[in-house]
C-alpha cells in the first residue's frame, strides 16, 4: 500500500548532513519527494512510498546521522497522489 507523509524534524539536524542523509535513506527505501532545511532550523520533508518502507525511513529518521542530534519528528499522513520522480534535496 502506497502512502504520502509531511514530515517535520526538530533538534540539530542543519549544518550536519542530516538532507544528506535522508537522501541516502530515501535511495535505500525507494522513497520519493524532497527534504529542505527551514528558516527556523527544522529539516521539512514530503514523501511518498510502500507503507511499511516508510516506517522503516521514519525510525531512520528519528535517529539521523552521527553529528545530528533528533529532538522530535512529526508526521502527518497526506493523499497519496504519485507526485514525485525521485528524492531531491531542495
């Protein structure tokens, strides 16, 4: 089952890999859509994928790379609409 999600990272996660990171991660679970810092210090992402490779991409999510530190990620789930080619960092 395919399925879309917004989703918001809180804590240090820029300056530190952490777009860069998802992109790997979105390549290992064949997620597409996009990560951006925003101006307020949070990485945003929309993707779209299997269900259950989602999942799996969130709890990657939570943990992020060596020099991130995750205070939180939030997720709202959107309808899936088959937006994206590819992963792309914006």
């Amino acid at each position: 089952m395919k399925a879309k999600y917004k989703i918001t990272v809180k804590g240090s996660v820029q300056g530190v890999g952490y777009r860069y990171f998802c992109y790997r991660k979105a390549k290992e679970y064949s997620v597409k859509g996009y990560a951006k810092n925003n101006f307020n210090g949070n990485v945003d992402l929309v993707v779209e994928g299997e269900k259950g490779l989602l999942s799996d991409f969130i709890n990657d999510l939570k943990i992020g790379p060596a020099n991130a530190y995750v205070n939180s990620v939030s997720v709202e789930e959107l309808e899936f609409n088959n937006e994206f080619l590819d992963f792309t960092i914006s």
